[in-house]
C-alpha cells in the first residue's frame, strides 16, 4: 500500500462520518445541504483515487 493510498482511505472514512454526523446534528438549510454536498464530493473522489491506484498495481 502506497501512502496515497491510506490517506485517500483516511479522507473517505472521514468524510463518512463527517457526512453523517453533518445530516444527523443540522436541521434541513442551506448550510447542511452544502456539507453534505461537499462530504459527498470528496468521499466520491477519495473513493475513485483509491480504485485507480489499486488498478494501477
């Protein structure tokens, strides 16, 4: 495992529970739906970073 690829694992997990944690504690507003968004946008890249280092071994 490259050190890429743990960080990219690190920022995923991350992300998860910043994700949930962000949906379960604000009320539905602008500011939640921007977290969530973002969150989302980063787990997705973490997760497509992590399939195509694998791929690449």
């Amino acid at each position: 495992m490259t050190i890429s690829i743990i960080l990219s694992i690190i920022l995923l997990g991350a992300a998860f529970v910043l994700f949930f944690y962000t949906a379960d504690k604000y009320t539905a507003s602008l500011i939640k739906t921007t977290a969530l968004v973002i969150y989302g946008v980063v787990a997705i890249g973490a997760l497509v970073n992590i399939i195509v280092q694998a791929l690449s071994f």
